[in-house]
C-alpha cells in the first residue's frame, strides 16, 4: 500500500456520500420492513411502495461505492495516525474503521439476501447488523468529536481537504 499523507478527493467524496446514503437507509428501512412483511404474508412479489424501491437502490448504490472505496484504499493509501492519538485509540480507531468497511459490505448484502430468499431469520440478520454498524458509526463520531475537542488535532479537516502529495 503507498505512504499517504491524506485522503484523496475520491476517498473524501465516498466518505460523506455513503455517510448521507446510510443516512437516507435508516429513514426508508422502516416502509422497507413492512414491504417485506406484506411480500412474506402474501408470498407475491406485487408492487413494492416507493420508498421500498428506493431503500433498494440505495442499498445497491452503497455496496457499489464501497467496493470503490476499498479500491481507492488499496491503490490510494491511508494517512497515518494522528501524532496526537494515544496508543488506545490509535487501535480503537483501526477496529472501528475496519468493522464499518466490513458492515458496510454485510448489511446490504443481507439485505439483498432476504429479499431474495425472503427468509424472515436473513432479514433479522440485515437488521441485527444495521444496529451495529449504528453503534459503530455513533463510536466514530464520538472520536471524530474527541479528535477535535479535546486532542484538538483538527483531525476533521483530513476528511473535508484533499492532502496527497
Ligand atoms: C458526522 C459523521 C462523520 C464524521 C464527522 C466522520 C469523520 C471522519 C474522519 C475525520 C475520518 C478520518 C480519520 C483519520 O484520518 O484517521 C473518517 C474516516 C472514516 N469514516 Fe467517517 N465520519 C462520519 C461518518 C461516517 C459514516 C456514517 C461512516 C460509515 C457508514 C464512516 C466511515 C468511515 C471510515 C470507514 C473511515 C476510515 C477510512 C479509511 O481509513 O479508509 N464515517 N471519518
């Protein structure tokens, strides 16, 4: 992987644009839930409401994008860690970054499972998982949050400012 000194305009524009996205899933999963429950009931197909097919396609836009991302990771490089980071967090924030890439591939893709296969124990799975990746995200906003005010390293401006040289 090549030494980076920041994230490039690539990586920062797939960071927040799969940051509103997940955003837009939270507020469509509850039409999606009821499609689904109706679709089990009924075992047809029938028309899924809007807000339903939206959810879809936003959840295939998401795994889309971070299939991008981590290629943008691979071939672009991370910049290290903050010099102003404690050992604690220098390791909670590589697990966390590394569990949100990995949720980020499970939760559509047990989302697409459950439709297809419209098993009721794959779609508590997509939900169970939508809950962590929550919990995580919520964790990455408190560092981000500690990064500014107290470590006070501006470490924000690496994900609103391009810095690749
Ligand atoms: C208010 C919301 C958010 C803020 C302020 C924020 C801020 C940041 C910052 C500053 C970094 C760079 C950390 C560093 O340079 O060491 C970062 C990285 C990252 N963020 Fe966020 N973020 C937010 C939301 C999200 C969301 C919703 C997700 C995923 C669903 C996410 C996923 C990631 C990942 C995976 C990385 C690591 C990138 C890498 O090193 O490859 N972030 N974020």
């Amino acid at each position: 992987m090549r030494l980076s000194t920041g994230y490039s305009t690539l990586q920062i524009l797939i960071h927040w644009t799969i940051a509103a996205l997940v955003v837009a899933q939270l507020l469509t999963g509850g039409d999606m839930a009821d499609a689904f429950e109706r679709v089990r009931e009924t075992s047809s197909e029938g028309e899924a409401p809007a807000t339903a097919r939206l959810h879809m396609g936003i959840g295939a836009t998401i795994l889309v994008l971070v299939v991008l991302r981590t290629l943008a990771r691979a071939l672009q490089g991370v910049p290290p860690a903050s010099p102003a980071s404690p050992r604690w967090d220098v390791l909670l924030s590589r697990a966390s970054h590394t569990a949100m890439y990995v949720l980020l591939y499970a939760v559509p893709l047990a989302g697409l499972s459950a439709w297809l296969s419209k098993s009721e124990a794959v779609g508590e799975l997509h939900a169970t998982l939508k809950s962590l990746l929550v919990a995580v995200v919520l964790l990455h906003i408190a560092g981000a949050l500690f990064h500014q005010f107290w470590l006070r390293d501006n470490l924000i401006a690496r994900m609103l400012r391009s810095d690749t040289r």
